[in-house]
C-alpha cells in the first residue's frame, strides 16, 4: 500500500532537502511517498500566506505517483491557508500541466478549490 506522508525526522528531512538540491531551511516540508518500505517519490513545498510554492519533485515515470504527491501537499497547504500552489522551476511545467496546473506568466498555478473538484491527474468526471 502506499502512503504519502510528511517526513518529520529532522535528519531525514535534511537528506531529502540535499537530494532535491534545496538549501535547509525551515520553510521547506518534505513529503515521501513510501510503497512497501520502499521511498517511491517526494515532494519539498512551503506555504507563503494564502500560496504554496511547489519546488521540488521526484515520481519516477508514475504519473499516478506525481497526482497523488501533488494533491497531498496541495491539501496540507489548503488546510494550512492557502488558496494557490505555484511552481517557477519550468522544468516542472509540462509534468504539472497533466495534473491540472495551468501556465500564468512565468509559472504554473492551481487554484485550490477548483483542484479538488478535479478527478486524479487532472481529468474531469464524465
């Protein structure tokens, strides 16, 4: 089964931190997605008043993966306050489009109440 979570342990928190090429700073969370004992993927966002700022994701080829990474901190960040995730690294922005981010200037923005309304990876019901 796989579970998303927030990584707590400070120590292991560093070590994601330096293996997305952030710098350690408090503002940073840092989600594992963990299959069968196994760091599938993670994610390093930070909430900044009403928006989130996405800087970081690894999810292999797993778009299933990359959905659910978003959508969990897209909810920490939506019950914390916010009402935005954003994203500038433009790398991101082609994987992000698939999942509902939609390009705004020079950055990939989902509003969040709309996103949940969403089904996973961005498609709408039928």
């Amino acid at each position: 089964m796989l579970k998303i979570q927030p990584v707590r342990d400070e120590e292991r928190r560093e070590t994601f931190l330096s293996t997305h090429g952030m710098p350690m700073e408090q503002r940073f969370a840092v989600l594992e997605a963990v299959e069968n004992g196994i760091c599938t993927g993670s994610l390093v966002f930070s909430r900044e008043g009403e928006r989130a700022v996405l800087w970081s994701i690894f999810f292999g080829e797993d778009q299933t993966l990359l959905d659910g990474l978003v959508r969990a901190a897209a909810s920490i960040a939506m019950d914390a306050g916010a009402k935005t995730v954003e994203c500038e690294t433009a790398a991101l922005f082609e994987v992000l489009s698939s999942v509902g981010f939609h390009k705004i200037g020079d950055k990939m923005v989902i509003n969040l109440p709309q996103f949940f309304q969403r089904c996973c990876a961005g498609r709408n019901p039928r």
